[in-house]
C-alpha cells in the first residue's frame, strides 16, 4: 500500500530560500567568526553589537540555531556548533563562507533572471554581450568573489579525491584549470611523490601563487600559464586533472578540451575527470542536477553523464576505467580513462 502524497516535500523546497538566507545574512554579518574559539554571546549582546532591535536579532538566531548552525544553551549564550567552527569561520583550512557569500552575491541575484535564461539560452550572471566568458579578469565579481567561492568547494572536494585514490597512481601531474591551486595542494599533502603542474590563464596563475606559497610547496607545485583552447597543454606527466572544468562548457568546446589533454599524455598516462556526473538515466542525483541547471545561468555547459564522457573519451584514444564515488562539495566523483597505445 502506498502512502498519500503530500505537500511537504514541497515546502522543504520553497522554505531552502529562507535557510539559505539567514546563513547568507550571518556570515556577512561575521556571526560566526564573533563565536568562534568558543565564544558565546547572549541575544542582547548580539543585538547591541550590531546595533539592531531585539526582535529582528532573536529572529535570525533562532533560525540559525534551528538550522544547527548555533547552539543555546540554558543560560541563554549563543555558540557555534562544530559545523560552524570548523567550516565558518575565517580562515580556517575549508571555509566555506566564500562560497556562501558568491552564491548570495553573484548567483542569488540571477535566479530572478532564471526564466530569461531558460527562453534565451543565455547565462544571467554576466553579460555575453560585453565580455567574452565568465572568466574575465576585469569582472569585479570574479576577483571578488568567485576564486574564493571556487577554493571553498575545492579545497574539501581536493582532500575527498585524495582520500578516494589511494594508492595514488601519479607521480607528475597536469591540473588543467586548476587555478587557485586548491587540488593541488590537497593531493600534494596527501601524496607526498607527487608533483604537479598547474595550466590555467594568466591573471589566474598571479592569484594562485601566493596560495601556493602559502601552503609551502613551491617545490612541488609550478605553474604554467596559458590557454587550453589556444596554446599546448605542457606535456612531461603521467596523468592529466580535469577539476570541475568540463561543466562550464558546451559539447564541443568540451570535446577541445578532451583533445587537447589527450595529446598531452603519453601512452598508458591517465586523465582524470572530477566532477559532478548526473545519472545515465538523467533522473538524478538531485544536487548534480541542480548544478547543472546552475550553468543555465552561469555558463553555455552542463553537467554530464559519465556515459557521454565515455563516448567522447574514446573518440580521443582513451579508454575509460569507470567513476570511482566519493562525497565532495563540487563533485561527487572521478571518471578515470586510460590513454591506450597506438597498436591498441
């Protein structure tokens, strides 16, 4: 016997606006770094603090609190939860309050635009018109807000691929895209044989090197500076990274991509493709096909199934191994192909 529908599931949908809000709110409103290392404060405190009514104050913690993104306590002191302490706080190793506040600056705001964008087959968040892509280095969104947001999703996804390949078959790797150098430093402290070459465009190398030196790995992670579709990808590696690239991208740009990786490997070298796959059947998973309806706004791609990747892939000479699963922010797997040998 099956049980009654019911229009729950469809208030959990339309209620997401106002969680997401109030995490928006509490991070610019820096919450959460105020509490953080185990400082509490009172509804009062809170509200003098930032010069609010307490009416509007208690409001916003309660829903944070309701949301488990604070706790209370019987005296009546607001704290963060581990969640919180661990990942919004600033500067802490995965910070995920970059990508909160791009979300809420920079995608929020094109959802209102989504219709347009559904009839015009054109993104919202930039102008096709004016600039050549999302990735300009004179949009005030991108140097603002969208490297940051970007190293949030990658630096915890970086550490899941790490862990999910294990034993680590790379010794010389190709991060084609990999800007920020998010993955690359999380595979490089998870693997110390390995070595990695970072390809991406010229203004992003200049933001990624101080995180590089951050990290301490200049001896470990260099970088190139170039432009996948224009200029050859390096070649002296075994295996190729392809990180939550693909999915700003149409068909056949993709299929470039692909090519030009493929001529960058020697035989038997591995291309690895992270990222968020929607089913074969296209019926899920829910948050890989959300993403993918994102880049309706975002860029002219999708994301794809690991049966397209397949077909393209072996357009190109390789032979793809399967999608190893893993839990990541930005992907939820990596397809791995194997470039075969001429004879084959």
């Amino acid at each position: 016997m099956t049980s009654a529908a019911t229009p729950l599931p469809l208030m959990r949908l339309t209620s997401g606006v106002y969680a997401f809000k109030a995490l928006a709110l509490a991070t610019e409103l820096g919450v959460f770094a105020e509490l953080s290392g185990g400082r509490g404060l009172t509804l009062d405190d809170f509200a003098e603090r930032h010069r609010i009514e307490r009416r509007p104050a208690e409001l916003l913690l309660t829903a944070c609190t309701a949301l488990g993104l604070l706790r209370l306590d019987e005296k009546g002191v607001y704290s963060n939860t581990p969640m919180s302490e661990k990942y919004l706080v600033p500067g802490k190793p995965y910070y995920f309050g970059g990508w909160v506040t791009l979300v809420d600056r920079h995608e929020y705001p094109a959802y209102l635009e989504l219709a347009g964008s559904l009839r015009g087959d054109h993104p919202a968040t930039w102008d096709p018109e004016r600039q050549e892509s999302l990735f300009a280095p004179d949009d005030p969104v991108m140097t603002e807000h969208f490297w940051e947001g970007m190293h949030a999703l990658s630096g915890y996804t970086g550490r899941m691929l790490a862990k999910a390949l294990d034993p680590w078959p790379v010794r010389r790797l190709l991060d084609v895209g990999g800007g920020g150098a998010a993955f690359a430093v999380e595979l490089c402290r998870g693997h110390p044989q390995l070595r990695t070459t970072i390809f991406d465009l010229p203004f992003v190398c200049e933001l990624t090197e101080p995180r590089i030196i951050e990290a301490g790995l200049e001896d470990r992670i260099s970088l190139v500076a170039g432009d996948f579709f224009t200029d050859p990808l390096p070649g002296g590696h075994d295996a190729v990274l392809l990180s939550n690239i693909l999915h700003d991208w149409g068909e056949s740009d993709v299929r470039k991509i692909l090519h030009a990786c493929a001529g960058a490997l020697p035989p038997g070298g591995l291309l690895l493709i992270c990222e968020s796959f929607v089913d074969d059947d296209k019926q899920g998973p829910p948050l890989a096909a959300l993403m993918s309806l994102n880049m309706l706004i975002e860029t002219w791609g999708r994301n794809y199934t690991a049966a397209e990747y397949s077909a393209w892939l072996r357009a190109e000479g390789l032979e793809p191994e399967g999608v190893l699963p893993f839990e990541g922010l930005g992907a939820n797997g990596v397809l791995i192909a194997r470039k075969t040998s001429p004879e084959e």
